[in-house]
C-alpha cells in the first residue's frame, strides 16, 4: 500500500483507532476537534445505550462505530456500555459498523502496582462472542488490561486489543504472529502524570508514571516485534482530550523509541486499515516532516 517516490511517501490521512465522540463534550463538537486536528478517521469504541444514534457527523469525517460496548452487567463499563436489556445476540446484531467493542477487564489500579479491575468474560464466553460476531461479518475490539486477559482474547480469536497494559512480551509475540492490532492507548496514562486537577496522592503518580513507563516499552518491544500498533487516543476520557491528543500520542510513541516517519505510517496507513476504509484520500509527504506540520498538512486537506 506504500509507494516510496525520493523522499516521499504515499500514505492515506490520519486515523484514531479508539475514541469516545460521546464523552467530554458534545459529539458533533468534538468530532470536529478531529478534522481540525487533521485526523480523517475514527474508531468510537462505545457510546453509552447508544447515545450517538441518529447524530449526524461532519461527512468528512469517517466514523466506524462499535456502538454501545458489551460488559457484564454490575461490572465496569457501564458509562461506555449497553445497559438495555437487550441478549448478548440482540445487542451483537445492533453493532452498527464492523467493530462489536467487548470490554473484558476494569481499569489499570492507580493504588497497587500491576492490579487491575475482575475479569468479566471467561475464554469460553469471550470466544462465543467473537463467534457470535464473526457469523454476521464483524470483528471484535476488547477493552483488555493483564497479561492473562490479553493472552484469553489472542486465543478467543478477537481483532484487536485496546490498553493492554501489562502485556508480556511473549504475548506481544503472539499477536504479532497472528496479525491483531494493538492499541496502547498511552496517553491516557501518561497525561495523568501531569495531573492538572491535583486528583492523585504521590503515591498514585509514582504508579501512573510506572504503568506509562512500563507500557512505552512494551510499545517499543511491539514494533521491532512486528506487531501491528495503531494510534489510539481513549480521548473523551477523563484528562483526554479531543483532537490534540492525536499528537501527543504519535510523540509517545516517539518516546518509546519509534522512528517519527514510521510512527506517521502507524497513524496514517496502519489505522486505515485496521478500520477497513476506502483507500482514496491520500496524501503524498515527506515523512521527515515533524509530526505537527504532517497533520497540518493532513488538516488542510480536510478542511478545504
Ligand atoms: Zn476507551
């Protein structure tokens, strides 16, 4: 998919893999935060009971949507969730695009190192789920954080893996041999570092800055392991927010030692992808560009 032509490279435009256009603030509003931040596509990985049902998005934005994610109910999720009460395969069929979106963990614990929310779904009901969705041409995206929560949703057979955090390398191996995408969601963590709200003690910041640590590394292991990363921001999320997190993304994944051209080729081709859309909008660059005045660029053909 990538023509080299002297120092420039044919890529498609910018793609947010995980997002959340019904938080933090109004959706149509924040969708356009998007297409001013030059990203072209997004991936909404769960709108609560359906919220963006019937909202009419900027047409230049492409917008796949898991609509209302799959949780267990009385577990974590239900901000993002179904909370109707419809049967797993009622709420699988109303997925309205190509990505059922599972959450099958809590949250990373900013109290305990390396603990994290219960597991909600068994490997065997995780794979009736990918089953269930594989039968009518959809794949699945699964809210995973754990070693052992990753390790069940590479058996079970799923797409891609958001978070992730305290994936093992040996996991990471396994997915690259497979083919699933994984979605570090980095900034969500490491933007709590900064903690502009005061919300966290010293010892829940010397945690979040472990877990981000910990997780730039896996990001970097991934890479030279030939896992397919993708650019996702959670933005929506509490101290997250919409369009400019794009770029603060792509430079942690500089951070983590990735090379900024290849990072834009994550961005850009990789999220294309993973979303499965058209293939026309394409742009022709120098990848040496910083990272800002490739998504300018990107920004300008969006607006236009
Ligand atoms: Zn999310």
């Amino acid at each position: 998919m990538t023509t080299k032509q002297g120092d420039f490279l044919e890529l498609p435009l910018p793609v947010d893999t995980h997002l959340h256009l019904s938080l933090g603030g109004d959706p149509v509003a924040n969708a356009r935060l998007q297409l001013a931040a030059g990203v072209a596509g997004v991936r909404d990985a769960g709108d609560r009971d359906g919220r963006l049902d019937g909202v009419a998005m900027p047409l230049s934005l492409n917008v796949v949507r898991t609509g209302p994610a799959i949780f267990k109910k009385g577990s974590y999720g239900s901000f993002l969730g179904d909370n109707r009460e419809f049967t797993l395969a009622e709420k699988i069929a109303q997925t309205p695009s190509s990505f059922v979106k599972v959450i099958l963990t809590g949250l990373v614990s900013f109290d305990n190192y390396g603990e994290i929310g219960p597991q909600q779904w068994s490997l065997e009901e995780l794979t009736e789920i990918v089953k269930m969705a594989a039968a009518i041409d959809k794949k699945v995206m699964v809210h995973a954080n754990s070693d052992k929560a990753c390790r069940e949703a590479v058996a079970a057979g799923v797409h891609s893996i958001e978070h992730g955090y305290f994936i093992e390398p040996e996991t990471l191996t396994l997915m690259a041999a497979k083919g699933i995408y994984w979605t570090p969601t980095i900034a969500a963590m490491a933007n709590q570092i900064l903690d502009p709200d005061k919300r966290f003690s010293r010892a829940q910041l010397a945690i979040i800055k472990r877990n981000a640590g910990r997780q730039l590394e896996m990001i970097k292991f991934a890479y030279d392991a030939g896992v397919q990363l993708s650019i996702g921001t959670d933005s929506g999320s509490y101290n997250v927010p919409h369009g400019r997190t794009f770029l603060r993304e792509m430079e942690l994944f500089v951070e983590a030692g990735i090379e900024k051209s290849e990072v834009w080729r994550i961005a850009t081709r990789n999220g294309w992808v993973l979303l499965g859309l058209p293939g026309e909008l394409r742009l022709k660059l120098d990848p040496k560009m910083p990272l800002d005045a490739l998504l300018e660029e990107s920004r300008r053909v969006l607006l236009k």
